[in-house]
C-alpha cells in the first residue's frame, strides 16, 4: 500500500509540474497578444474619451456663437459657427478633408445644429487592426432674442409736438401711414428713478435701496435695505434698422431728457404770468406746454414717496451703443459724439422759463418739455442699435457753453464714464420721464426703424384716463410651441382702494388658437413666484394692497398653430390694457422674454 501511494504522489507531482509549464507557455503566449491587445485599446479609448469631450465643447461653443443669428440669416449663423469651431482645434477640411463641420438649421426657425467630425489615429490599434477611430457629435441651440416690448414705432411714449421753426419735425416723427398700432398718445411715458429713491416707488432695476416696506408686505428681492436687483447699467431701448432704412442717417432724439421737478400732474409750474411767446424755444405754445395739468407735453417728473421735492435731483446719461453679435448691449461698443448727460433740477420757478424775467435760465429752458437731439449716426448694417439710460453716473465731459456764466450748465456731452460697467453715483433720488424717437432724414424710412424697449421697461402713467392700452411684446411665428413670460412689477400704486385689472390682449393679426377676435387661452398667473393659477381672459386683478412692491409673473403659451404677419415692424405684437377705477398715475417696471432663457442648447 505505502509503495502504491507513493507513486501516485510522484504522478500528481509530475502533473502539476507539467501544468505549470503549460500556464508558463500560455503567459508567454497571451501577454503580446491578448492582454498587451486590451491594455493598447484601453489607451487608444482613453483618447476617444478625451477627444469626445473636446469635438462635442466645440460643438456646443459654435452652435451657442450662431444661433444668435437666426432665425434671419442662417448664412451669418453658418460663417459665426464654423469661425468659432476652427478657434477650438475643428476647421472645416482640415486633415486632407478628414475634419467636418456642418451647420444647419434644426427642427425650428430659431434652432442652429452643428455637426463636427474628426479622424483621430490610435496609437496601439494599429497593431490589432483598428488604426483609427471617427468621433462625431453634435450640438443644437435655440435662439430666441430678447422680443421688443413697447413699440412698434419710430418713437417710444408720448409724442408732444416740437416748436415750430425748430429743427425737429414739426408735428409727428411718425411715417404718413403708421401702423395700426402706433399713435403719438400711447398714454405713457419712458421713465427712470434716481438710485437713492426707494424701491416700492417702481422702478425694479435703477433704485439701490429699500427705505420702507409696502402695503402688500416686505418689497420684494429687498435684503437689509438693499435691492437685491439693483442694475448698475439701469435700462437699454433697442433701435431697430431694417434693411431699407441702412445708410440713411438717423436722429435719435429725447423728450424733456433732464429731470425737472413739476410734480406727476405738471402743476408745480403753474402761473398766471405764462404766455405763448415764452422764450426762444417756446414761441408760440407756452400755455400749452407749461401750464396745463396733464396735457400730453406733461411727462410727470416728481420726488415720490419723500414728501418734498428733495435736495439731489438725479442726473440722466444717455448713451447710443453700436451692434453686438452677442446681443448683450453692455458690451456694445458706444457710437462716437452720442454720449449725453442732463442735469436734474429740483426747485424752477415758473420765471425761470419767462425770458423777460431777470431770473430767466435759457439751460432749463433749452431741455424742459422739448425734443433735445442726442446725435445723429448712421447705421451700417441692419438689426439693434441700443440706447443706455442710467442714473448713477456723476456729471462730466464737456459741458454745452451758454451765454451766460452765471447758470450751470444743463448739458454735458463725452464722459467716458457714461458707459463703464459701473455707475460712480448713488445719491440722485426722484423719478425722470421722457420719450424717444428715431427720426431718419428720408422721410420715407420712418416705418422702417422702430425704438422699443429691450428686455426690462420702465414707464410712467399719468393720464388722466382710467384706461391705458399699449404694446406688449412681438412674438413672431418662429416662436410657436414656446410661450411669452413677462413681469409687471409694482402695478396699482395709482389704483386707489377700489385697484384694477390688467389684461393680455391677442396680436391684431394673429391667427389660429390665438387670435384677435377671442380670449388670448392658457394665459397662468402667479404673485412672487408662488404657485401658477389659471387666468380667466388673461386677465389679473390688482390692487395696492396685494401688489405694491410686488412682482406679477404671467405665461401665455404659444400653440403650433399660432401666427401673425411678421412682414413689417408693426405686425405681431400683443397688447397690455390697464383699468383703473379713478386716473392712472402708476410707474410700473415691465420685463418680457420668450421661451425662457434667449440662447440655450437644446440638445
């Protein structure tokens, strides 16, 4: 027994001997092959992986570039998109033709899809057959710009007439055949508050501080008595150029630009002493234009909420800034010679505007109630021009000369601080109105420019009606399937205890679900952001007390069937109608958009 077990042990020894040897063959056999196989893909996959994420960022990057072009010039959307990819590494042909980059439109007007595609060479599947591998990918952007708001026209609020014999238009700006939805008594006015005004007076964006709280509760976004949404570069208005109307100079003028305290209603300056001749820029209509409560020459500049006129008017700089391909003004460069500032008056007198009067100030006069020019440019190729209107920028630059050393000067031109990033001053406290037109030379351009709101508006009501109906937003049919979201922040401050309804009314010309002859449907509502509820007749009731200081959000899906006549600049604009129970006297803050944020990749 012991030998036969001692030589079954030698034969499994023997055996195991031999799989040894077998295992040793085997290693020496695979580790070339198989196992240096898989560490070379593992290798070349890596660099897939990297190159993966680098062709799909330049993807993105170019889609994001020239969506901003769409959807009217897709050829200008096509070169931005390829110029943007060929800075990341991706040019069209490149590689003996082995690089593409294909740009197209997406599944809407608005999309921009860019496809970049690359050879890369592996480093070790050459050796197992795979020499190379192709990375595709692809990115989709939307492009929705920010939509005017305001204005279809070539002048944004109230057009009182020029002087006669004064180089502006004698009576309108606009063409002989506006639209049907311009008019030169919108019933409101463009307006802004000084940064030291507090915030539950309605202006969202200009004013820094938050003196007291409201009616309706803690006002809103304000922390620690800061307004958490303060702007330091305050509002822009969008000029839009059609093509026509390119190389054809135009005059961007303002009404009464400079702040000059008359009380909301205008009867501040009230005199007996007041003529039509009244001084050398007001020759045949003084009465009407200084002393008439609520006439339509009476843009309501006041102090409001402090009770007194106040000791630091607030000082208004306009400034024209030129096209930007990423449709933020901020960065648009501003137009040589079209930088102005006005200084606020807190106290005139009604003799001050007298020229027969010792105490006659020919600075105020120049500017109060009257169409000042701020430049005229000539535009260069078609789209926005935009103009910044700010309140926290001290006075500077040069001032216009007088015949009089004795007056302060009311008028600077050229400081370049006007259109830094940052404002340099927060004391002016009160509330600034005006109005603005694009007036081209050539008559027969008037319908092709337009001045409108950009993004946020700010405007004041102070007629003495209790109905106020204006133009909203334009949504064009490249729009259907996404929705118009807007905010009215502040509403119903002049509604009194009885308050009043705001109401969304349908394009003109729109066609489809939504239409002029009915309802504007699906219309939501919520207050602060709370809950979203159903609006019947897209209408909502305000009051001071629920909506002083506040912010009304609003959303009005746009079906696939919705459309409107995008082919002049009056076509497809929804409506806004304001009832009150007694006179309107609301400065309110306005923001629209459409479909959310203006670019985003979608895929």
């Amino acid at each position: 027994m012991r030998g036969r077990f001692s030589s079954r042990l030698r034969e499994r020894l023997a055996e195991r001997s031999r799989e040894r040897g077998y295992a040793a063959v085997m290693v020496a056999i695979l580790v070339p092959t198989v196992f240096l196989g898989m560490a070379a893909l593992g290798v070349d996959t890596a660099r897939w992986y990297l190159e993966i994420e680098r062709v799909q960022k330049a993807a993105d990057a170019a889609a994001l570039a020239g969506v901003t072009y769409m959807p009217a010039d897709l050829p200008a959307a096509r070169a931005k998109a390829l110029e943007v990819s060929s800075k990341n590494g991706y040019t069209n042909g490149a590689k003996g033709g082995l690089t593409t980059v294909t740009v197209a439109q997406g599944d809407a007007p608005s999309e921009l899809k860019v496809t970049v595609s690359t050879r890369i060479d592996n480093t070790f599947g050459v050796y197992i057959g795979t020499p190379h591998a192709r990375i595709t990918r692809s990115a989709v952007a939307d492009f929705t710009a920010p939509a005017p708001m305001g204005s279809p026209c070539n002048i944004f609020g109230n057009e009182p007439p020029s002087q006669p014999g004064a180089a502006q238009p004698s009576g309108t700006a606009l063409p002989a055949s506006p639209f049907p939805n311009c008019t030169s008594n919108p019933q409101f006015w463009a307006a802004i508050e000084g940064p030291a005004t507090d915030k539950v007076q309605g202006d969202r964006y200009m004013t820094k501080t938050c003196v007291s709280g409201s009616s309706a509760g803690p006002v809103y976004e304000c922390v620690a008595g800061k307004n958490d949404e303060f702007k330091e570069e305050g509002y822009f208005f969008a000029v839009k150029v059609e093509p026509a109307a390119v190389g054809t100079p135009i005059d961007v003028q303002i009404y009464d630009p400079a702040y000059v305290y008359t009380s909301v209603n205008c009867t501040s300056l009230a005199s007996s002493g007041f003529t039509n001749n009244m001084n050398d820029y007001t020759t045949t209509d003084g009465l009407a234009r200084y002393d008439n409560a609520y006439s339509n020459y009476c843009s309501g500049d006041y102090n409001p909420g402090f009770g007194s006129i106040g000791s630091n008017p607030p000082d208004t700089t306009f400034v024209l800034r030129g096209q930007t391909e990423t449709n933020d003004p901020r960065k648009a460069t501003p137009i040589s010679g079209c930088t102005k500032q006005f200084r606020g008056v807190a106290t005139p007198s009604a003799n001050s505007l007298k020229k027969s009067s010792s105490s006659y100030n020919q600075e105020v006069s120049r500017v109060f109630h009257q169409w000042v020019s701020l430049c005229t440019f000539t535009p260069t190729a078609k789209g926005d021009y935009f103009l910044q209107v700010r309140t926290n920028v001290s006075l500077g630059g040069t001032p216009t000369p007088n015949n009089k050393s004795s007056l302060s000067p009311m008028v600077y031109s050229g400081n370049a601080a006007a259109s830094a990033v940052a404002g340099n001053d927060t004391t002016g406290q009160g509330l600034n109105s005006f109005a603005l037109r694009a007036v081209p030379t050539n008559t027969s351009m008037r319908s092709q420019v337009s001045v409108s709101g950009f993004s946020r508006m700010p405007i004041l009501q102070n007629a003495s009606s209790s109905t106020a109906q204006f133009n909203l937003i334009r949504a064009l049919p490249a729009s259907r399937g996404q929705y118009v979201a807007f905010d009215f922040y502040d509403v119903a401050d002049g509604a009194g205890s009885s308050g009043g309804t705001v109401k969304v009314i349908a394009p003109a010309d729109a066609t489809g679900s939504i239409k002029a002859s009915s309802n504007v449907p699906g219309c939501k509502g919520a207050l602060n952001g709370g809950n979203y509820t159903s609006l019947s007749n897209c209408t909502v009731n305000v009051k001071n007390t629920t909506h002083d200081g506040q912010v009304q959000h609003m959303v009005i899906p746009l079906p696939n069937d919705y459309n409107c006549n995008p082919s002049t600049l009056g076509g497809c604009w929804f409506r806004v109608q304001i009832t009150f129970g007694g006179t309107v006297t609301d400065f309110t803050t306005w923001d629209a958009n459409i479909g959310g944020d203006p670019v985003r990749l979608i895929e």
